[in-house]
C-alpha cells in the first residue's frame, strides 16, 4: 500500500535460460493527494496524513485511518473479509480499533480485528454536538497522546458523520487549513456514502464561536477548557506531524 507524495525506488533483475541475469533500476514518485485505500469488505477507507499544515509541516502518513465499520452491526454489507482482515493487521499493522459508536450499536457483539487489536467504544455524538461530549473527547484525546497506540483505524458505521467530526477537530488541532477540512470531510461522497453540507456548516459554525483567532487555536483552547492537557496536545503533534 504505497503512500501518497512519496518517492519509491525499484530494482527488476531477471535471471534467463541461459544463467544469464539483466535488470534495471529506477525510481517514480506517487502523486500528492489523499491516499484512499481499498481493504476488502468495507468502504470509505483512507489515510488521515498528507494533509500540509499551518506552519509549513505535513502530517504523516501510516498512523490514522479512517472509515466505515468492520463487523456489518449496522450495515451488513459492511463486514471485514478475511483478506481485509490480512489487509488491516498484517498491511497496516492496527493496534488500535476506535470505534466511535456505543456498545449497543454493535448488537453482535464482536471484535472483527481479534483480541491482539485493542476495541475501544467511546460513544460520541456527530457534527455540532460532539462539543457537549466533554468526557467522550478527554477519553479520545488521551488515547490519542500515546504513541504505543499507533497505527489506530477510527470508524463508526458509515466513516462519515461520527468520524468525519472527530477527524475535523483531530486535523484543526494538527493545523490544516479550514479549506483542506472541508475537502476532507467531503471526500466521503466518492463512496457509497455521503455527506451532510447542513451539518458540517452547523459545526463549523460553532467552532467559530469559540475563542481564538484561526481554527486550530479555537480547537485548541476548547480542547483545555473541557480537561484536555497542554502535555497531551504537544504529544498528539509530536505524533503527527513531521519535523
């Protein structure tokens, strides 16, 4: 699963019937732009990084996905295959499933991932009102801050509105443009999904109404006043965005 912006170098040597051995070597560099990936059984699967942020630095790739559920509870169609599977654990590596919906939504009760993956419910509520969810968010946000939890794949049902949000406050605090969190956000109608322009609109606006001069210090302030700590800020960027 090669990654986007990046610069790959090959070496092809063919050995003939004679013993003989030719090859070639080269190098070609993968086009900048979101990295959305394929992984068999579920939809709207992509990569939080490679977005630039406010101080010139990128977010790295390799770290967050993000997406639909894996289980089917409330989608059926929607249900990691066991090439997924191979695809998540062994191509990605996840060690962490946050998943964003509550317990009850997932009437079957699995953990489509297997127990060497940590599952975590936290709960949250999508758009706007996820800023009243004060103790959903210190939970996520502590999460966040440890390394060792890393790569994590974030998800609710569609990867969509649940998601979408949380990955909307995740990338403001990181420091992308308000232009970038847009396009994001937006990305999820290329699936079979959706989106909801009311409901963005309705949390951005909120957002806006928080102190601060740009988005990512209104997230940031916000973020401190419900209990958030400066310590795990400063480590959720550290994790993040490159040098």
């Amino acid at each position: 699963m090669l990654k986007t912006g990046t610069k790959y170098y090959y070496r092809v040597r063919l050995t003939l019937d004679n013993a003989n051995t030719i090859g070639t070597t080269g190098s070609f560099e993968t086009e900048a732009s979101p990295r959305i990936l394929s992984i068999d059984g579920i939809v709207n699967v992509r990569d939080l990084g490679g977005w630039q942020v406010s101080d010139g630095r990128t977010v790295k790739q390799g770290l967050l996905y993000r997406g639909s559920e894996l289980d089917g509870a409330v989608q059926p169609e929607y249900t990691l295959t066991e090439l997924g599977y191979q695809q998540m654990t062994q191509g990605l590596g996840i060690r962490f499933d946050m998943d964003l919906r509550f317990p009850s939504d997932n009437q079957k009760k699995t953990d489509a991932l297997g127990d060497a993956v940590t599952h975590k419910y936290y709960g949250v509520s999508m758009y706007a009102a996820i800023l009243d969810d004060k103790e959903q968010l210190r939970q996520l946000l502590s999460d966040l801050a440890v390394p060792e939890n890393y790569p994590v794949y974030v998800h609710c049902t569609y990867g969509r509105d649940r998601t979408g949000t949380v990955c909307y406050l995740l990338e403001a605090l990181l420091g992308v443009s308000d232009s970038d969190l847009e396009k994001d956000y937006c990305l999820s109608a290329f699936t079979d999904s959706y989106v909801n322009p009311q409901e963005f609109k309705a949390l951005t606006e909120r957002v806006n109404l928080l102190s601060g001069n740009t988005t990512q210090e209104k997230v940031e302030g916000y973020l401190l006043s419900i209990g958030v700590t400066q310590e795990q800020i400063n480590s959720i960027r550290e994790i993040f965005l490159t040098p």
